[in-house]
C-alpha cells in the first residue's frame, strides 16, 4: 500500500470570517465559530469509516477544535506538530504557550512544543504579528514532507491550515475540505 496522507483544513474560524485580521481585540489564535464545528462534524462522518495508523495536527486552536471534533475520543494520540501551522501573516496566525493550551485541551499532548514554536522558538512579545515569508513556509513544508517520508505509517491523518496544505497540493482547500496526497508518487 502506497503512503495517504489525508490533508485536512480546520473548519471555518473567526479569523476566517473577520473584516480586519489585524484587530488586537478579537482574533488572536483564532477559534471555530459554530459554522466551523459544523463543517467538522460532517468531516467527521465522512472520515468516521477510515483505520488511520497515526494522527497529525496544528498546534493552533481552531486545528485542535476541528481535530477534536473529527476524531473524537483519539486526541489523545495526535501528534502535534508546530511546523504544520498556518503561514504567518497576521494576529490570528499567533499561537499560545503549551501550558496556556493544556488547560483548554487537556486531553492533547504538548510536550514537544516550545513556548515560542510559533516563532521559530525564538521569544517574543506574545501579541506581536510577525510575518513570515513565502520562502520560510516552503522551508517548514519541506521539513513536514521529509518527516512524512521517514514515517512508517500508510495512512496518516493531518488537520492543518490552508495556505500550509496549499503548498503541499497546489490548491486551496475550503475549510474542513479533504484532498489525499500521496507522497510516494512525488
């Protein structure tokens, strides 16, 4: 059997739907809304009949509410990954610390983030916007795809951010849309 990979964006997030991302009250690692849980729950019916053999996620909160939704009972066992976050570019691409996370995700495991993973480990203001280049995403695609091909796992399954996932397929998926890459063809 060839490697799947199952790409999986979040469902719709507030960041997703805000007029001004860059607003400092509102859309700091941004949450589902109750269209985005939705999507998820139909995400997870059309996933629930999949035997997946190792489960992937963003540490960004509106992939960790879609994962825990789709894979109910399984976050548990979600390896979560800081350099499958979202491309940097405004407020809601600014992650939190894995103590903060552990309190609203008890159930998933942070212990391999660093305080800052969402900026490159290297401490910061924890509101500041950085903005990462185009070249500095592929770096991190390319780190993701090289950790997949050095993974034993056939089916595996990654809940993660649009413009990430884009330069993985070339295509924008809608959120909580699926596309299978199949890394053993590249």
């Amino acid at each position: 059997m060839n490697k799947e990979v199952y790409l999986i964006r979040h469902g719709q997030s507030e960041a997703n739907v805000a007029l001004d991302l860059d607003n400092p009250n509102s859309y700091y690692d941004a949450k589902l809304t109750s269209i985005g849980k939705k999507q998820a729950q139909n995400t997870q019916k059309k996933l629930s009949n999949i035997d997946f053999d190792l489960f992937l996620c963003s540490p960004l909160t509106r992939a960790l509410q879609t994962f825990d939704l789709i894979f109910p009972n399984l976050s548990n066992e979600a390896v979560i990954l800081p350099f499958v976050r979202e491309h940097s570019l405004c407020s809601s691409e600014v992650g939190r610390q894995p103590s903060i996370l552990a309190k609203e995700f008890p159930e998933f495991k942070f212990n391999n983030l660093n305080d800052y993973w969402w900026n490159y480990n290297i401490e910061i203001n924890e509101k500041k916007i950085i903005s990462e280049s185009i070249e500095d995403l592929d770096k991190r695609v390319l780190i993701f795809k090289k950790w997949i091909y050095n993974r034993s796992e056939k089916r595996i399954a990654l809940v993660s951010h649009g413009t990430f996932i884009s330069r993985i397929i070339n295509y924008l998926l809608n959120n909580c849309e699926i596309k299978i890459w199949y890394p053993d063809k590249n």
